[in-house]
C-alpha cells in the first residue's frame, strides 16, 4: 500500500507541474522554496544524462530485489522503508517508460526546488527517506523478520 500510495501522488503532482509550471517557477516561500518545471534525463542530481537506460535497468533490479527480500518481511518498520524505495523508484521508472521518447530512455518530471540543491519530485524524496530508514533499521539492528522459534 506504501509504494502505491506514493506512485499515486508522484504521478499526480507531476501531472500538475506539467501542466500548472509550463509557462516558468513559481515562488511559494520567498527564495526557499519555488516549483519549477525541469525534465530529467539523468539520476538523482542530473548525473549520468546519458545512461537512461542504464538508470532504469538499474532500478528494475532494484525492484526485483525489493520484490524478492519484502517477502520475506513481517517487520512493519521495514516494510515502510522498503514500500517508499520501491514507490519512489516505480513513480521515476513510469516516466522512464512513458514518457517521449519512452522505451525506458524518457526524461523525468522534477519540480520541486530549494537553494542549494537540485530540482527533485516526491519520488525522488521517497526514495531518500526509504533508503535512510533502511540504514537506520540495519544500525539500530531491528530485523526485517522476527525471530521465530
């Protein structure tokens, strides 16, 4: 339900940068934060523009990995963090897939901007925080599955 619910409003929040942030930014906060259009053709920080392909092959297997090890998961905490990645990545992976020129090769949709850091979209933030949670959970060694006897 987690990387459901976070597709659903990625996706839906870029069909409204799209369509509301076509003519240039807008300022919501000042300076600190404005929504500006900007199409990615590369990962997180507009890295490697040219290996789309390479990006959402990468994140397919990811998927598949999250897919594979959520299984196998009963804690509620883990499946948190993994539903966010995996929200996160299927929210990029769509617009990778469906987006001119599509084939896996499509820009992503970001929109979010504040100083100091690259434009970005709520896919991008839940990955982010799903991939700390997961650092988090494995430092304070709480297991994915509990122990049973």
């Amino acid at each position: 339900m987690t990387a459901f619910s976070i597709f659903l409003v990625d996706y839906l929040t870029k069909l409204a940068a799209v369509s509301f942030l076509a003519d240039g930014p807008i300022k919501v906060l000042g300076n600190f934060l404005k929504f500006e259009l900007i199409y990615n053709t590369g990962a997180a920080f507009s890295l490697a523009t040219s290996k789309t392909i390479f990006l959402s092959t990468f994140s397919m297997l990811v998927a598949a990995g999250i897919f594979y090890f959520a299984a196998r998961v009963d804690s509620q905490k883990w499946a948190l963090a993994l539903g966010s990645v995996l929200g996160g990545i299927f929210g990029n992976l769509s617009d990778r897939i469906f987006r001119s020129p599509g084939g896996l090769q499509g820009p992503v949709v970001d929109w979010i901007s504040i100083p100091h850091w690259p434009v970005f979209n709520i896919a991008d933030s839940a990955v982010v925080i799903g991939v700390l949670s997961i650092a988090s959970l494995t430092w304070a060694k709480i297991p994915p599955r509990s122990a049973t006897k």
